[in-house]
C-alpha cells in the first residue's frame, strides 16, 4: 500500500482516525512481541 503525495492534500488528512488507531495498536503488539523474543534470547545466553 503506497501513499502518493501530491503535494496538494497532507496524508494525515486522507488518513481516517481509525486507521491510525489501528497502526498504534498493531505497534503496540510488536513492540511488545519484539521485548518477549528480546528476553527469550536473553535467557538462552545463559
């Protein structure tokens, strides 16, 4: 999915805020993804 920016319209605008809602929330999951693989690794080091 590519955004084109024609310089006339900002992207925040043609975004619905439940679009970015979502993005936050499929952040958030990564991120807290990312830290349990993150301690998994850490606790095979040992």
């Amino acid at each position: 999915q590519v955004f084109q920016y024609d310089g006339k319209s900002s992207l925040s605008k043609d975004i619905p805020t439940l679009e970015i809602k979502k993005l936050q929330e499929q952040n958030a999951n990564l991120r807290a993804a990312i830290a349990q693989m993150r301690k998994e690794m850490e606790s095979l080091d040992e």
